[in-house]
C-alpha cells in the first residue's frame, strides 16, 4: 500500500516541494522525509477533511522546515537575496502547460522570494501565516511577496512573448 500511495501523489508533491527548493536533490530529500512522516503517522490521521489534504500538508511543512534550515546555512554563508537561480533555456518548440510556465518563472526568483510566493500566492496563506511559518516579520514577508510577484510578472511576459 506505501508504494501505491508513493506513485500515485510523488508526482503531485515532489511539485510542491520543488517550489521550495532551488536544488533537485533537496527536493527529492524533502519528498522522501514528507513520506517517511506520512507512513510513520499514518494511524494520526482522524478523517477530517481529504487524505490528501492531510498528506500535502505533511509535505508542505515538511518543504518549509528544510527550507529554514538550508536558511539558516545560507545565511551563514551569503545574502540570499543576491543568489539567483539559473534557468535552462525554454524550448520554444516545446508545448509547456501552465503549471510548468509557472515554475520556469518562478526559477528566477530568490529561493526567499519563492518560499514567500508559493506560500502567499499558491498555498493561500495570509501574510500573517507566512510570516509566522518562515519566522520572519509580516512587514518583510510582504516586501518579498511584492518583489515576487513584481518579477513573477515580467518573467510571465517575456515567456508569453515567446
């Protein structure tokens, strides 16, 4: 049943956690722990709502604790906010659905700005909510979310150009 359940929602998650993260493999580190919590807790689960829902939000949780601590290593190190992410150029030739566009876009945004536009823009959490989680002050949370959203538009039109 574990492996059944890791084919049918890895896909959906490991989307999830790549909005969190800049690198492939902290990624996958992250889908497999939010999987390990998952089958570990699984008897937590009180039918309240979606499994799934119960799920994504062991997978969200979990993307945004390892994204503090790779933070906390950043910030040690380097501003993050300087550090960009490289991006593979887009295949013109290749058809991309939106979500796929959406995280094109969003490799070109600040792994800060990008934790606060997934958690904001695509999770729907309050300014209030993504602040407490990232530990940060509402008032930085919601500069970062406006530089975000700012870039995530250019990023959209110079896409939708092509």
């Amino acid at each position: 049943m574990q492996q059944e359940l890791y084919k049918r929602y890895s896909p959906r998650f490991y989307a999830i956690c790549c909005r969190y993260m800049d690198d492939e493999d902290i990624a996958k580190d992250a889908l497999v722990e939010s999987f390990l919590i998952i089958f570990r807790t699984i008897d937590n689960y009180r039918s309240e709502g979606s499994f799934e829902s119960w799920m994504r939000s062991i997978v969200t949780n979990t993307a945004i604790t390892m994204y503090r601590s790779q933070m906390r290593r950043y910030k040690r190190k380097a501003d993050t906010d300087m550090t960009t992410i490289e991006s593979s150029p887009v295949d013109l030739d290749q058809q991309m659905d939106v979500r796929s566009a959406l995280l094109q876009c969003m490799r070109h945004l600040t792994q800060t700005e990008r934790a606060v536009f997934n958690l904001i823009a695509i999770e729907e959490y309050s300014f209030h909510e993504t602040a407490k989680l990232l530990e940060e002050s509402e008032g930085t949370v919601k500069s970062r979310y406006y530089r975000a959203k700012e870039k995530m538009q250019k990023q959209m039109e110079r896409y939708l150009k092509h």
